[in-house]
C-alpha cells in the first residue's frame, strides 16, 4: 500500500482546488487532520490506489468504500477525467457536511444522487453543443459546469428542461432530412439577438434555446460568425462554438426588467456607427415592448438597407411578431404546435439564411 505522504501529492495533482482545501479548514466536529486524512485515502481510492487507513478514520473510510453506491462512483470517475474532483467534493461534503457528521450510508446515497443528476446535466450539454466538428467545446461546457457547481444549480435541478430542449431541436433538424446540405462558405455573419424579458418566461425561453442551438448547429459549419446577444442586464455577445458561452445560453433565465424595446435602440446605434453590416439579425422576441415611433421604424429600414443587414424575426410560443413585423424581412412562428406537428418553420428559416 502505498504510504500517506504519496497519497498527498496524488490528491493534489487529481483535486487540487481551493474549494476543496476550504472545505478541509472549515469548521465542523472533526478535527483537520481527520478531514484531510479521510480525503486523501478517499481520492486515493477513487484513482484506482490504496491508502494506508489512518487510525482515526478507518471505520469512516471502510463504511464510504463499502457502500453500494462506492463502485458505481468509482466508474463514472473513470469515464471523464474532470470527475475526480466533482466526485471527492461531492462525497466528502456528504459524508462531514460542516456541522456534525451524518449517517455514511444516506450521506452516500444522497451524494450518488447529485453525481447522477450532474453526468445526466453532462450527457445532454454533450447533445446540445452545436456539431461534431466543435468537440472541444464539449469538454470547455463540462469543465465550466463542474467548476460552478452552484451558478448551475438550478440548471441540474431541471434536467427535463434540458430534455426539452434537446427535443426541440430534433424536431428542427428533422424537418432537413432528405435536403442536399450544402455548406456554402458565407461572409455574411449570423447575430441572434434574444428576448430575456418577463414576457419570455416558461415555454417561450425553451422553445427560444431550442431555436438559438438548433441555428447554432446549422449555420456554424457555413458561416464565418454567429454570435449571440442576450438581451438582459448586460450585452455580452456569446460564441455557441464556446463551451463557457454555451453554459450561458443553455441556463439563461427570462427574468430581466428590460424590455426588447431597448436592444432595438442599441441595434440600431450600431447600425449609425456602422458597428452591424453584412449581417442577417435574428430577433428571438414575442414582439411586446416594442418601439412605436413611426421615425423609428423609417430609420430602421433606412440604416438595414444602407449597412446590408437583413432582419428576420422568429416568435417563440406566440402567434405572432407584434411590432416587429413592421422592422423584419421575414417572420418564422414557432408554437408548441408547429414544434410537435413539423410544420417547416426551421426548414424555411434555414432556406432563407441559405
């Protein structure tokens, strides 16, 4: 068995983290010597090695490591390389939460259970990264997940959210089978601006992700940009092909105060300086708090024309673009209807991008 002292450096090579050197100093009813032993012998055994048991802690450890749940800890551990960490703070934290020390067994069931919420969370980000060709962004959205845990905790918690998502952008795919994908390279960039309002709230903020990733996924292997605007408290402009934007994307809340009003104001200013040209603008919006000023309306369709920009807006579980129709090209309508029946909203968004 290999001693303590090589323990140590194996645990900080695999876990090392300021999260997890916290969790060792703060108070609870063990001592530090304890929590850090009993750590270093579980990540030991989590990597596949054995530890020497420190005399105060082998019950502990043998009650961890005889557990049901132990093996099937163990293999989801080996499957993905940035487990380690997730897995020991998820243990550790179950097992000597800060106050007094719980039932090992329950505290292992219910670790077992946030793991398995949080590969599930995992497997469907996998499923929701926008092409083949874009792996490593897979493995930036897993590494930003397990890196902020807490910022993504609602997120977990609602993983048939995500599946409904997921299923939202099958549906749209579907409705391209059987078509000839040419992948035209196209100068023209692709800048999705969404709707985070009050008034996007439940169905409409899914079915708008739904769209955003289902784009994402069709326009990325042919265009030379495609950029997302979410227009809440701040104006980031996020990249799907990034692991870290598309965590921003996928868990989003449509809570912000702003209305959609103010991000067609911010559009055009960039159209005056020039800032927006050559761009096909997506507005993601059910149309409400729009701006009603009929010298708006002129002024945007002056600076679209003179900038090259085309604008197409697409209606998440409404029926339809309110004001916006006024400002846009084209108009797509995605309800939970169109959705569930396949009514080729995608497909002529897509033939119109083409």
């Amino acid at each position: 068995m290999i001693n303590m002292q090589t323990s140590a450096v194996l645990l900080n090579h695999a876990v090392n983290s300021s999260e997890i050197r916290r969790m060792l100093i703060a108070p609870n009813g063990f001592s530090f010597s304890v929590r850090r032993d009993t750590m270093i012998c579980v990540a030991s055994y989590l990597l596949d090695c054995k530890a020497n048991h420190p005399k105060e802690t082998s019950d502990a450890i043998n009650e961890i490591i005889g557990t049901e749940e132990w093996a099937e800890i163990r293999n989801v551990v080996k499957k993905n390389d940035l487990m380690p960490e997730f897995v020991l703070k998820t243990v550790f934290s179950s097992v000597f939460p800060p106050q007094e020390c719980r039932n090992i067994p329950e505290a292992m069931k219910a670790a077992w259970k946030k793991i398995l919420s949080h590969v599930k969370t995992m497997d469907i980000i996998a499923s929701l990264t926008p092409s083949n060709g874009f792996n490593y962004s897979v493995r930036d959205a897993h590494s930003e997940l397990i890196a902020n845990t807490s910022k993504y905790g609602n997120l977990i918690e609602r993983n048939d959210d995500l599946d409904h998502i997921v299923n939202i952008m099958r549906s749209m795919g579907s409705e391209l089978i059987g078509r000839v994908n040419e992948k035209k390279n196209s100068e023209r960039s692709v800048l999705v601006v969404v709707d985070t309002s009050e008034s996007m709230y439940g169905e409409s903020e899914i079915i708008s992700k739904g769209i955003v990733l289902a784009l994402s996924k069709r326009m990325l292997p042919c265009r030379k940009n495609v950029h997302v605007i979410l227009f809440s408290s701040d104006l980031p402009i996020l990249s799907p092909a990034s692991g870290k934007d598309l965590m921003e994307l996928i868990s989003y809340g449509s809570n912000s105060e702003k209305e959609f009003s103010g991000a067609l104001k911010m559009l055009l200013e960039r159209m005056r300086c020039g800032i927006l040209f050559n761009t096909d603008l997506i507005l993601v919006s059910k149309g409400s708090g729009i701006v009603n000023d009929p010298r708006f309306t002129r002024d945007w369709e002056a600076h679209t024309m003179m900038n090259g920009v085309r604008t197409i807006t697409t209606v998440p579980g409404g029926s339809s673009a309110c004001g916006l129709t006024e400002l846009s090209e084209h108009v797509a309508i995605f309800d939970d209807s169109s959705i569930r029946k396949k009514t080729g909203e995608f497909a002529k968004l897509t033939d119109i991008l083409s």
